[in-house]
C-alpha cells in the first residue's frame, strides 16, 4: 500500500513538474512576444513618412518567381505599389477594383499598378489561388514579394504597416502620393484614372492622409 501511495505521488510529482516547465515556457513567450511587439511599435513610430515631392528611397523586393527586383528597376516610370496583404480581408475586397483599374491608371496617366505582398512567395501564391477559386477573380497584376524582416520596403515606404495602401512614384523616383485605401488622396486618383476629372498633378501632392481609413495588420 505505501509503495502505490509513494507512486502516485511521484507521478503526481512529475506531472506538476512538467505543467510547471509548461507554464514557465509559455510565459516566457508571451513576454518575448510583447517586448518584440513594443520594438516593433517603436521602430514603426522612429521611422518617417515618405516626403511628398522627394525622391523615394531605394528598397529590395521579389517577384513570385524569385526575381530580385529594386527600385531602379523602375527608373523612367511612373509606377504605384500597392501595399497588401494574405492576412488582410479588405485587400481581398478591393482585388477585382484594382484589376479594372489597371489598364485605366495607364491608359490615362501612364501609370502601372505593383501589388506588394507583405508575406513571402508561398502563401502569397496561396493567397492569390483562393481568390481566384473563392472569388473568381484572376490576378495578373504584377506582384512583389516583401516579407517583414527580410526587407526593409514596407517599413520604408509604408512604416504604420496599413494595408491596402500606396504609394505613388513618378518617372523620376519622386513620391507623389500616399495614403490608405480608401482615402482622399487615392479617390483623387481614382477619378484622374478613370477619365472623370482633369485634376493638375500638382494637387495629388496636398494629399498625404495616409490610412485614414486604412486597415493596420
């Protein structure tokens, strides 16, 4: 009798002992995740926004194929990266206007529309595949790949990490707009692309709302 008492202690022991071990595991993960939060969040705050009118820094980003691409891989163009993500549900609601709005943004302003995914190639893919299965909606837009930690593109050109937004560069490099989508600045946009206003390039400048109704992942 004493020795099954003994052993059931000793299992009651060793089960504490392994919650225990557990428990201090998971403690120490929720703290080191809540203090790479904060980095985070005081890294976002240190960076600044993209100045209207100056030229755009220089960034590191991939195709799905895995071509390495920089920005003056864009020299000579007027180009608008779109900043999303798999994670993001109103990315994937905007998708089929984006897709219309293509050929008009450079059909009328000669601009071309660069979708920039904040995850690497796979699950971007992935993602793309759901919406064309789940939504109908086929992709073709050109696509960049830029995941969070390997590059510095998004904290460069998008650093309160709002997604949908943009940001729009002319043929010289220079930043003309940013903002959430939606947002006045991109509703300008919009409505010189679709032919509706003849508003001067000039007033897109005035426009840096960025993310006023943007989606932060």
């Amino acid at each position: 009798m004493e020795s099954l008492l003994l052993l059931s202690l000793s299992i009651l022991w060793g089960v504490v002992s392994v919650i225990l071990a557990l428990t201090l595991r998971i403690l120490r993960w929720l703290r080191a995740s809540s203090e790479a939060r904060m980095k985070q969040q005081e890294t976002m705050e240190e960076r600044p926004a993209l100045i209207i009118g100056a030229p755009a820094g220089d960034f590191k980003a991939r195709t799905l194929a895995g071509k390495a691409v920089r920005l003056d891989d864009y020299a000579g163009r007027s180009v608008i990266f779109i900043f999303v993500s798999p994670a993001c549900g109103h990315c994937r609601i905007e998708m089929p206007a984006l897709i219309k709005l293509a050929p008009l943004a450079q059909k009328n302003a000669g601009t071309e529309i660069i979708l920039v995914s904040d995850w690497g190639p796979v699950v971007t893919q992935q993602w793309l595949e759901t919406i064309r299965s789940e939504d109908h909606v086929d992709v073709q837009l050109p696509i960049l790949v830029a995941p969070r930690g390997k590059t510095d593109f998004l904290d460069d050109y998008n650093p309160r990490h709002l997604t949908p937004s943009f940001c729009l560069l002319d043929a010289q490099g220079n930043v003309q707009a940013t903002g959430g989508i939606p947002s006045t600045a991109w509703n300008k946009l919009k409505r010189i692309w679709e032919g509706t206003t003849k508003l001067p390039a000039f007033t897109l400048m005035k426009s840096d709302d960025v993310g006023r109704k943007g989606h932060e992942v």
